[in-house]
C-alpha cells in the first residue's frame, strides 16, 4: 500500500531527525566547556602579569629608597647640631630597615612568581591537549551530524516519490492527520483501532477487510484500514515440486 510506505519513510525520517537534534547539544556544550578551560588560563595569566607588576613597583621603591639614603647619607656631614645629626641618622636607619624589609618581600614574590609560572605552563598545555582533544570530537560529531543530514535528504527525495503514489485526496487528509499524530494511518485489528484502542463499529471493520481500502477511525480520525491493506497474504502458491 502506497500510503504505508509513505509512512514508513515518514517514521524513518522522524527517528532520524531526533537521533540528529543531540549533535548541536553536545557541540555547544563542548564549545562551552572549552570556553571554560580557556578562561582559566586566561585567570592565571591574568594573576602572574598581576604579581609582575607588584614586583616591578616594589623594585622602583626599593631603588627610590636607596636614592634617598643615599642622599641623606650626603647630609648627614652638613648637619651642625647633634640633635639634627641624630634625627637624621634616626631616618637613615628607619628607611634601611624599610628597604630591608622590602628586599625581603621581593625574595618571596620572587618565589611565588615561579611557582605561578609554573601553574601557567602546565594549565596552558593542559588547555592545549584539551584543544586537540575537544577539536577532534567536534569533528567528530559534525561529521556524524552531516551522516544524518544525508540519510535525511536521502529519504526526503524517496518521500516525494512515495507521495506521488498516493492518491491526492487521501494523501491530503494523511498530511492533515500527521500533523496532529503520528502515526497517521493505522491498522484495525479484531475490530480495534491500534491507534486509540476504541472499537470502531462491525459494519466498517468488515468493509475494511473486504474491500481492503481505507477509513477515519471515529474515534481518533487517524486512517485506519486492515493489517492485510499493509502488508497483503501471500497467495497460495502450488507447493514446488519436489525432485
Ligand atoms: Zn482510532
């Protein structure tokens, strides 16, 4: 039966298409754990260009520091009375002990620095094997994902040749009735719709089989007609000879 095979096109074409509808899911969730990794990269490269720049201004005090003993230093043999000489003296030690202290916060950042280095070179060749490994799987699923375009259009152009087979006026109530359910047409066996399981009444069951033509089922209104409309008895065939 023409309408049946359309049908079959029809439900081999819908699996299809929801086999299909996973490739963009799992596409834009590789892509969005990529973004992921590579803003943690990014987070770390941002931390140690941040401790670079600590760095660089506790350099630029320490030397504006050594500047300034320095020239105190020059002063202190100006200076006329002990009490300014000593007050002077007092600043000299008291900014020494600064840049003391300074030198040592510079060992430590020093230290931090390479461990942060090294944070960053292992994440960004982490990030990288992830790259190649996430560039490869989305390869992958694309390649698998234009399979299954394929396969679609593939059955779209045996659909348009099915559908030529279907006389127009039951064609056009199945398109109607698809919409709504699938599947559309609908075999009634022992007097019960397979679509909605309601009896449909005696007197159309037997036209049904008699005529093996097609109906609207009174319940669901999906074309219904007999399994032998579908798939129609072989006939008896004279046994082979056997020799
Ligand atoms: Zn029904």
């Amino acid at each position: 039966m023409a309408l049946a095979e359309l049908q079959k096109l029809d439900l081999e074409s819908a699996a299809l298409r929801k086999a299909a509808e996973v490739y963009p899911r799992q596409m834009a969730e590789l892509e969005r754990e990529f973004g992921a990794a590579r803003g943690a990269v990014e987070a770390e490269r941002a931390r140690l260009l941040d401790v670079e720049r600590q760095r660089r201004t506790l350099e630029q005090n320490i030397a504006d520091e050594k500047e300034k003993v320095k020239k105190w230093e020059g002063r202190l043999a100006e200076q006329r009375s002990t009490r300014e000489y000593a007050a002077l003296a007092r600043e000299i030690d008291i900014a020494k002990k600064a840049n003391l202290t300074m030198a040592e916060e510079l060992v430590e950042l020093g230290k931090g620095m390479a461990t942060l280095r090294e944070t960053v070179k292992q994440k960004e060749q982490e990030h990288l094997a992830r790259v190649e490994q996430v560039a490869g799987r989305l390869a992958e699923l694309r390649r698998e994902s234009e399979n299954f375009a394929a396969q679609v259009k593939g059955l779209d152009g045996r659909r348009a040749a099915a559908a030529a087979q279907v006389h127009p006026p039951l064609l056009q109530r199945y398109e109607t009735v698809r919409r709504r359910r699938m599947p559309a047409l609908v075999t009634v066996v022992a007097g019960t719709c397979q679509g909605c399981n309601m009896n449909v009444p005696p007197q159309l069951y037997n036209t049904l089989k008699t005529t093996l033509g097609t109906d609207v089922c009174p319940s669901c209104h999906r074309i219904i007609c007999a399994p032998e409309a579908i798939e129609p008895v072989a006939p008896a065939r004279a046994p082979a000879a056997k020799g």
